[in-house]
C-alpha cells in the first residue's frame, strides 16, 4: 500500500501551506471546507500533506489541537478497494474507528482505524 499523505493539525493551514510551500517545494493543489475543517493538499510529488484548521473548538481537530497542540494527526495510505482493505484490518482484529467508509475531504472515501491497535499511530485508508 502506498502512502498518500500526512495529516497535520495546525490553527492556521494557510500560514502553515505557505511556508510548507516554500520549505519543502510543495504545490497547494486543494482547499477545502470540510465538516467543521479548512482543509489545504499540498502536493510533494510523492505524496501529499493534508492540514486541518478547525473552524471551531467543538470540532474533532478543535478538541485534538486543545488536547494536543498542532502537530501530526495521521498518516493516510491509499487504496483501490477500501472495502477489502476494511475488512482486512476487521479480521486483522484491529478495532475500526469507521465500521464503514465514509466521504472524505477532496471527493475521497475514507476511513479510520484506531490508533490503539496500530502502534499508536492514527491510520487512515484513501481511495480516490
Ligand atoms: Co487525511
């Protein structure tokens, strides 16, 4: 499975794509609001990051960055068949935080398995 991006939470993603721009000769290639979110891709070439801004604290990346601070949220690999690749993590006894997928940001399916089962890392499945 490839990786597709790194999530990070930040309170400011346009300040933050600015100088990720600059700094690591990145493309902004999306912007987004997104349930609760502004959302920006920055395209690496190989992979993109994805930067969360809450629009508000009683949001999950407003209570994440309260809990928290700004920082890596999650790490996304990419999927053609996210339905299999669910169902690979059910029988490989990992707990789901999505039963099922769901829309995600920029017109993608996703889903989420939680973090305890996956070395404490939160994994997110993309198909595009
Ligand atoms: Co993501």
């Amino acid at each position: 499975m490839r990786l597709d991006h790194v999530g990070v939470a930040t309170q400011d993603a346009v300040s933050l794509a600015e100088q990720y721009v600059s700094l690591f000769d990145a493309d902004l290639v999306h912007e987004e609001a997104f349930q609760g979110m502004n959302v920006c891709f920055l395209d690496l070439g190989n992979a993109y990051l994805e930067l969360l801004e809450p629009t508000g604290e009683e949001t999950t990346i407003g209570r994440y960055l309260a809990e928290n601070g700004p920082g890596m949220h999650h790490v996304a690999f990419v999927t053609d068949d996210i339905e299999d690749a669910l169902a690979n993590a059910r029988a490989e006894g990992v707990s789901l935080v999505d039963e099922e997928p769901r829309a995600g940001a920029w017109g993608h399916t996703v889903a989420f398995l939680h973090p305890r089962d996956t070395g404490g890392v939160l994994v997110e499945y993309v198909e595009h």
